[in-house]
C-alpha cells in the first residue's frame, strides 16, 4: 500500500506549483497613470510626483513636529486628519483642492480653494463656525485662509 502513494509529484506537477511574477516597480509609488485619451484631470497637488515635494511644494510640508526628540508626533498626524475631514463635512460639496495645513507656533492656518455655491451669509457663518470651533478643539488660534472660484475646471492643473 505504501509503495503506491507517491511522496513527490512529478517534474511536471512541480513547474506547475511555481508561481512568479514580475518585478513591482517602486519608483511609481504616488504617481497617476496616464490614461489614453489623457481625460484624467490633476490639480497642482497631484501633479507632483512625491520626489518633488521638497523642491516645489517645501511650503506645504513645513512641519516640525517630527523632529528629533518631539513628542506631539502622532498627535498632529491625528489633528491634521482630523481638521481636512472635519473642513470637507462642514464645507459638503464645495472644498475643490486639497486642504493645506500651516502650523507655525501656536498658530494654525488653514487653506483650501472652495467652489462659490453659497451665499456670502453662510459663508461668512461657516468661517466663523469653523474658525471658532477648531479654536477651541485643538487649543490654539486658527484661521482660514479661503479662496473662492467660479468653476471646478479652474483648479485643472493639467490633463494626463
């Protein structure tokens, strides 16, 4: 009975089992493909690649929170989350850039590029509901830095 069961499949069975695939490229992390008809839009932000960020968009990424010996490292990673999520549910449907968080001392600066749907009324409440109520969740002075547009094609960078 035991001669009968084999212990190793054949050769043939063995290439079968080998799976290989090619190499991932790691240079295309953060990148877009471009698409055929080149329709995708990108706005200024996206179009640069990450190698970019410190040549291009170094006023973007002035953070000191990182730094050797600093301790609010996780806590402004949570913070920046959670104003760009709290920015994008309060201003539903007119935030058309990506939400740019400037912190300098104890001073937050927020930016954004907003689509005009709204009265300046509500505008002008929203800033003031936002201003205030981040002022008082993160403990420090805030202020939005707001431009308005026309039109979503506006903030088209390129096409790729």
């Amino acid at each position: 009975m035991l001669q009968n069961i084999r212990l190793f499949p054949s050769a043939s069975l063995a290439r079968r089992w080998i799976h290989t695939t090619v190499a991932c490229s790691k240079s295309q992390s953060g990148k877009y493909k471009i698409t055929p008809k080149g329709d995708r839009p990108l706005t200024y932000e996206m179009a640069n690649p990450p190698y970019q960020i410190a040549h291009r968009k170094a006023w973007n990424s002035w953070n000191t929170s990182n730094l050797q010996g600093e301790e609010r490292a996780s806590q402004t990673m949570l913070e920046d989350d959670f104003i760009r999520r709290f920015m994008v549910g309060t201003w539903h449907g007119l935030v058309l850039s990506e939400v740019i968080i400037k912190r300098q001392h104890n001073h937050v600066r927020i930016a954004a590029i907003m689509r005009r749907g709204i009265t300046p009324r509500k505008m002008y409440f929203l800033i003031g509901y936002c201003e205030e109520l981040l002022s008082y969740w993160l403990q420090c002075p805030v202020t939005l830095e707001l431009q308005t547009t026309e039109d979503r094609k506006d903030v088209i960078f390129k096409y790729i």
